[in-house]
C-alpha cells in the first residue's frame, strides 16, 4: 500500500502519468495476490479431509 501511494503522490506532484499507471497496476497484481490467498484458505477449511 506504501508504493501505491508514493505512485499516488509522485503524480500529484510530478504530473507524470507513468507513476500513476504503476500505482494501478501494482494495486492490481496486489488484489489478485490477496483474493488467491483468500480463495486459498477458505478451500483448506472446506476441503478438510476426516480421518
């Protein structure tokens, strides 16, 4: 979240639109991660296997 927001801040005061393009796409990539390893944990408790 740090690096989106420097992206963030970098273009208010730069203006140049490479910094906000970066800050999208890695809060992009972030999200995906984040809702894998979401989709991840709620599998393992529902493929619990019973012994």
């Amino acid at each position: 979240m740090l690096a989106v927001a420097a992206g963030g801040v970098l273009f208010v005061f730069t203006r140049d639109r490479r910094y906000l393009a970066f800050s999208w796409r890695l809060f992009r990539y972030s999200l995906l991660v984040a809702l894998l390893v979401f989709a991840l944990m709620i599998i393992e408790r529902v493929a619990v296997i019973p012994v």
